[in-house]
C-alpha cells in the first residue's frame, strides 16, 4: 500500500473553517463521526476521484447519490454545455421543461404533473405545503431515522446528518414548527394504524423514503407500503413518496416501480439532476392542480427549470431509460455487496448486510436491521476506522456509518476487484 499525503487537504480545511462554518456547505462532509479532516476534491472522472494532493480513488459516494453515471458523463456534459451557449437562465417557460416533465410523467408511476425546484429538501417542503393545502389538514406522520431535507417541520428525528451530530432534530426550529409532525417507527404499520385510529381526521399525509437511506439501507418490510397505501386511501391522507434518492436509481420508475405502490405524491431530487441542483415534486394532477398559478398553494423559485438543470436532468434520464441500464447497475451492486459480506465473515467481522439495487450498506452490529433503533446499535467507531483504513487504500466511503453506498453505471469489473481487495485486508484490522 503506497503511503498517501493529505497535506493539501489539510491545510484547504485549516483556510476553509476560517470563512465557511465548520469548514463545509453541509455538515456531514466534515467527517464529524469518522473523524480526521475531510478530503478536498480537484476533479473527478467516471468512477474515480483526485483530491488536491494528487491521490486517486474510487468513488462510491457519488456526490450522495446524484452520479449513476458516474462523474462528467459526455452525454451530461455536451447538454449542459449546449444549454449553457444558449443562456444559462431566462425566468420564463422553455420548452425543456415540458421534455423533462414530460419524461418524469412518463417514467413514474403516480406522477401526472410536476413542477420543478431546486433541491430535494425544497421538494419535500413544498409537497407538504401542498398537502396541507388539499386537504385542510395540518398532522404530518414521517417516521424516524429518514432524512427529507431540512424542512422545519421535518427535521424532527431525521436520520444520518443530525444523528452524526448527536441532535435529535435543531435548535432554530419553534416548538410550534414541529406540534403537528408525528415521528413514528419506521416499518411498523400497527402504530401507523393506532395513530390514524386516533387522529385520522387531522392527518394531512404520510411522508417516507420508501426504502430508508438515510441510516444505512433499510428496505421496507413486506406490507408495510402496502399497508400505508390502504391506511391513507381509507382516511383520505396524503401518501407521499421521498424518491429524493431512490427515484430512477431503483429502477426506472422509482421505488414504487419496485414495489408495486403507487403513492398520492413523490418527491425527487439527486439524479433527476444529473450533477446539477435539481429537485422536484409531482403526483396525481387533482392535487397538482391546487399549486399556484392553478390553485391556491404558493410556491415558486427565481432558478426553477433552470436551463442546465433540465439539459443535465433529461441526458441522464434518457441514459437511465436503457433497458438493459437497472440490470448492469444491479449485477454490479451485487457483486460489490458480496464481496463485503465474504470479507467480514472470513475475518469474523459481526456485520449486517443491506442492499436494494445499487444502495448497499454494511452495519457493524450483529442484528438485523429493520429501524432506526437497529441501526443505533451499530458500532461507530468500527466503521470510522472502517471508513480510514478504505480512504487510505484509494476507496472513498460516505463518512458515515448511517448513509448509503452508491454504485454507478461505470464502476468497472476491475474497481469492484480492487475495492473487495482492500475490503478483505481491512475486515482483518477491526
Ligand atoms: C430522502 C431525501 N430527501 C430529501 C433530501 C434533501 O435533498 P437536498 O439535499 O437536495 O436538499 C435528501 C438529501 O440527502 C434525501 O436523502
């Protein structure tokens, strides 16, 4: 193993804290559970990374997810530049728009009409806003360890980020942004059913990422979908997919594509983006229909269907459309996970193996894992060393026990050999 130097980055992090807080536009990229200093990036190229001192790696964060396509995609790249020579912004209707909306529809199965915005976290707030406004409700139920962004009323138990920090939700929020959030076990329909028994009448939607991946991977239990889809049908309750990471990486149409439910509304973000800040949200056009200028329901964005944005979403959709696109992704991820799983047996590593298509996570706990207080067992400072001893090995891990592995369409036979090489000598050292 050839020793690596991350002087550069070092010092990059020593300048950034001075003028950014902690160093980071977003918390979890300062390593805060893994500890040492973050790595500062200088470019990236398919599946591999180069940091600022020169070291390469094999990248299965993905920028959390966006990058099925790995990094600087031509296809990606010749859009966005093509959108960019014509003007990279007009705050009025373009006609990429309506390709991409129209892609989108197309493509999932609950989506009618969808608007664009510009991140996953404005998705979620604006699909609640929405929710509330259809139905004169106020209760939202989410459940506890998933992640929606930072929304106010959403950051109440949500998962990787805030756990990594050790807060249950932030201060900053009032009390009263959070009275009408209901924080549930996720995966355990009986208490979703108690909840409704009480207060049907008042609850506005469910919103779940329908398969967990914001505390690891943790894919529904048989049921559990289904049992929301009925519960909200009978009481007239929103049903909102958060597809901010799982929409058009699980398959083409989502996870609900996978699973066969098809909710009220769905949430997206990550890849519908392509590299760039996307989100966006959609459903059923009856609810769609009550967003301003239609409706009632205010929102709106100076950026929203940005040019490069809808250039970067539609030549990374199209790719994504291929046939054959969701089997390769699953045969890689497949084999990758394997390769975890032989190498923390062989070393007699107490691990707990999760994977849905190319979302993989290994748990450092004994049990299995179904919520988030299985996943609490976990042993942190196992993965942190985990995480170190696979950075200097050139493989680049999420900085966090609680977050997915992302695979991408141009991971290679030969990356996935070289990361189960380094796997199996590091199983060896916890
Ligand atoms: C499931 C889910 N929803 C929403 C969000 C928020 O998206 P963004 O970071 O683009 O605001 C995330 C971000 O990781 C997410 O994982």
């Amino acid at each position: 193993m050839k020793t690596r130097s991350f002087a550069r980055s070092q010092a990059a992090f020593t300048e950034a804290k001075k003028v950014i807080p902690g160093g980071v536009n977003s918390p979890v990229r300062a390593f805060g559970s893994v500890g040492g200093d973050p790595v500062f990036f200088e470019r990236g190229k398919g599946s591999h990374v180069f940091d600022i001192d020169g070291n390469t790696y094999i990248d299965y964060v993905a920028s959390w997810g966006p990058l099925i396509l790995g990094h600087v995609p031509e296809k990606v790249v010749e859009a966005v530049e093509r959108a960019l020579s014509g003007g990279s912004s007009f705050g009025a209707p373009t006609e990429r728009e309506t390709a991409l909306a129209e892609k989108i529809v197309r493509m999932v199965p609950s989506i009618e009409k969808v608007r664009m915005v510009n991140s996953g976290t404005e998705a979620t707030m604006s699909a609640i806003r929405l929710a509330r406004g259809y139905t004169g409700r106020s209760k939202v139920i989410k459940f506890i360890g998933c992640y929606h962004g930072h929304v106010d009323a959403l950051l109440v138990q949500a998962g990787s980020g805030p756990m990594t920090l050790g807060t249950p939700g932030s201060p900053g929020i009032p009390e009263s942004h959070i009275a009408d959030t209901l924080a549930l076990p996720y995966n355990d329909i009986d208490t979703v059913k108690e909840v409704f028994d009480n207060m049907a009448g008042d609850i506005a939607a469910v919103i779940l990422e329908p398969i967990a991946g914001n505390m690891g991977v943790i894919p529904p239990k048989d049921g559990f979908l289904e049992g929301l889809r009925e519960l909200t049908e009978k009481h007239d309750s929103i049903l909102i997919f958060d597809e901010v990471i799982t929409g058009f990486r699980i398959a083409p149409g989502g996870a609900q594509e996978l699973y066969g439910v098809t909710p009220d509304m769905t949430t997206l973000g990550k890849v519908i983006g392509g590299g760039l800040p996307v989100g966006a949200y959609g459903g059923r056009a009856d609810i769609m229909d009550h967003i301003a200028p239609d409706g009632p329901v205010y929102q709106a964005g100076t950026l929203s269907g940005n040019p490069l944005a809808m250039a970067a979403g539609l030549a990374t959709l199209e790719a994504v459309s291929d046939e054959s696109f969701h089997d390769t992704l699953e045969e890689k991820a497949a084999r990758l996970a394997r390769e975890f799983e032989t190498a923390a047996n062989a070393a007699g590593v107490p691990a707990f193996h999760a994977r849905v298509g190319s979302m993989i996570c290994t748990f450092f706990t004994d049990g299995e894992v179904v919520d988030f207080d299985g996943a609490k067992t976990c042993d942190t400072d196992r993965y942190a060393k985990f995480h170190h001893e696979m950075l200097v090995r050139g493989i680049y891990l999420a900085p966090s026990q609680f977050e997915t592995m992302f695979i991408s369409i141009v991971h290679t036979v030969e990356d996935i050999e070289q990361t189960a090489s380094a796997v199996r000598e590091v199983m060896k050292l916890l």
